[in-house]
C-alpha cells in the first residue's frame, strides 16, 4: 500500500503503525512523485485533500480508478465529501482519527480489490423511478430526444444528469457519437484544444494535427458536463459556435461545419453566476432551451428501495456473485440516509454491501455510509 502525505510527521507515524500491523509501506511526500512512481504492487491509496502541487482530489482524478482510495483530512466539508463519493472514494477519515478505524478501512477496500481481481467496474442503474417529479423529467426527455434542441439537465451531483443526457441521445434520430466531458476535469488552458481541436503547428507542442470533441462528436451529442466551470473567455467562443454552427481548430484558417447536438448540465445556480458575471446570459439562453430539473434523491424517497435493488441485480451480474437480498432492517436504513452523494453514492453502497457481505442476506451492519 501507498501513503501519499505533505505533512511528514503523519506520514512517518502512519507508516510506522501500519508496518508494525504487517502491512508493505511505500511512502511519498506528495501526489505528483507518487503518479510518478506508483506500481502494480500497490492495491490501497492513502492520502491527504490538502497537499501542495496537486491536491487529493485531483490526484484521484489523475488515479482514473486504478487504486483503492482512502481518504484522510483535517478540513473535512460536505462538499469535499460529497466529490470524493462522487470520484469513487469508499472511505473518508477526519484527523485526529484512531489508527484502528485506518486499519479496518485498508482491510476493507483489500477485501474490495481481492473479490473483484482488481478491477473497475461501473455499476449503472437503468431508469428505475416511481416519482412523479422523475416521471415528468423523463417524459419531457422523450419529447425533446428526437428534435435539435439544446438540453440543460439541472440538478446535484450524482443525480444521474449524464445518464439522462445519454437517453436522450439513444432516443433522437442522431446517428453519430455521444460524447461526454467534464468541464472541471480539463485544465483551463486546455479547455479550448480539447474542444475545438488544433492545427500542426498551432503552438510549441503541436508536432500533429489533432481534432476536437466538436468534430469527434459530428452527427452525435456533445455532452458538456458542469458547463458552470467553462472560463468566461471561452464561453463567447461557444456561443459563436451554437450561431454559426461552425468553428475553427486553434491555428486554423478554413472553418468546419458543425452539426452536433449540445446538451449541457450543472450543479450550481447559473441565474446567480450570470448576476455576478460569471456566466455570459446570452450563452445561457442559447444553451437553455430545454431546462430539465432532476430531483436529488433525498426528494424521491419512494424510488431508493427499487433503484437499489436494481443496481444489487447489476453488482450481482457484473461480479458473478450468488444471488442476495437486501432485509428489512438494511432497506429501512437506506431510507432513513439523505443521500448528500445521490445515485452515485447509493451505488458505492450498495456495491460495497453486496461485495463485503457474507451469505445471502444483506443486513443493516452491511450498509455503512
């Protein structure tokens, strides 16, 4: 296992206590030295959020699921929590923690990589709602998937807003690719050339020609995720492409047509960002032609027990596990949670319950949060 900590007292008194308990010990002083370094012999992560150069959260995002994650901190918010559900994390520790609840969470995600041979597999639940809020989202999706119209699914996050952007996809007459991207996981400078593509030449390190999400997506969906994270600058540049329907690679003379469908999303108040100049109103209104709001699951407590059961069917199939149910005391404290992560928390739960659980029955003591 690897410890990746800034702080080197931590780090040290970390290593000494889990080497005394049997465990293999490498450690590194900061996230970019372990992307470096790290191994196949590595099968459980442990790092701070707080670190100089990168910080934990984007050093999982660097990880793109190859390692189990714990994660430990001293400034532990909500929304710090909720982004590491949402990245995959099973196990959020805040300092001062007790080295045995460390050492029952290693032993928890081993256990986790033992079952599954090691490898990432992503449980999604199908369309599963008897909410009427849901129903109405849905039925409006139906409707607009077969026009042109641009789509912006509203909602927190992991409630499932690519998803919904994938079935509308599957259900217009577009016969190209969907594309999803995520707006906060590209670094400002690149946003552009991820988008637009480029010329050979367009800049030091453009030795090839490279094109964009725009021209990868021809004939299909571009799905922009947390569109609220695109730099203002860029945001005029988008909404000259949604006029014109043409664009331009950077260091490009000659534009290239363009027919993609936009559905956008976010998590944040885009009214708010345009009073405060955040987010480019015109832009928004292109983009807005359809709102679609999702409700957070917490809001739709009659849909958990059968989302649930739903994704339990899929762990079960993709990991070739015998059957299991949930009992009555395990789905009751699934409806008595308020779910801060959404669907994607209740898939990190359940996967986990139906991986860690020994015999048929899944009990309470096998749902933790």
């Amino acid at each position: 296992m690897a410890i990746v900590e800034d702080d080197i007292n931590m780090r040290k008194s970390l290593s000494l206590a889990l080497k005394s308990e049997g465990f293999e010990v490498v450690e590194f002083r900061n996230a970019v030295d372990a992307l470096k370094k790290l191994d196949k012999s590595v099968d459980v992560i442990v790092t701070d959020i707080t670190m100089p150069k990168m910080d934990g959260i984007e050093f999982v995002k660097e990880l793109n699921g190859k390692y189990e994650v714990i994660m430990i901190t001293g400034n532990a918010t909500l929304s710090k929590a909720i982004e590491c559900i949402r990245l995959g994390v099973k196990d959020f520790l805040t300092k001062p923690f007790e080295i045995e609840d460390l050492i029952e969470a290693i032993k928890r995600n081993v256990k986790v990589k033992e079952k599954t041979g090691g490898k990432k597999i992503s449980i999604k639940p199908k369309f599963v709602s008897v909410d009427e809020n849901t129903k109405k989202a849905l039925e409006i999706a139906k409707k607009v998937a077969p026009t042109n119209a641009n789509v912006m699914l509203l909602g927190e996050s992991g409630v499932g807003k690519e998803e919904f952007a994938k079935f509308i996809h599957e259900n217009s007459k577009r016969s190209g690719k969907f594309i999803a991207v995520n707006m906060s996981a590209i670094p400002e400078n690149l946003i552009e050339s991820e988008l637009f593509g480029y010329e050979k030449g367009a800049f030091t390190d453009a030795v090839k020609e490279k094109p964009g999400l725009f021209e990868l997506a021809e004939g299909g969906t571009l799905f922009l995720d947390e569109i609220g994270e695109m730099p203002y600058n860029l945001q005029a540049k988008l909404l000259r492409v949604l006029q014109e329907r043409e664009f331009y690679r950077l260091g490009g003379t000659k534009p290239k047509k363009l027919d993609v469908r936009i559905i956008s999303a976010t998590n944040q108040n885009v009214e708010e960002m345009i009073k405060n100049n955040k987010f480019r109103e015109d832009l928004y209104y292109r983009l807005n032609t359809i709102p679609i709001k999702i409700p957070p699951l917490r809001e739709r407590k009659n849909d958990i027990l059968p989302i649930a059961e739903n994704i339990l069917n899929n762990v079960i199939k993709e990991y070739s596990l015998n059957k299991k149910v949930l009992d009555e005391k395990a789905k009751e404290k699934l409806l008595n949670y308020e779910w801060p992560g959404n669907i994607r928390e209740l898939i990190n739960v359940i996967q986990r319950a139906a991986i860690l659980s020994e015999g048929e029955i899944i009990t309470d003591k096998d749902i933790y949060f």
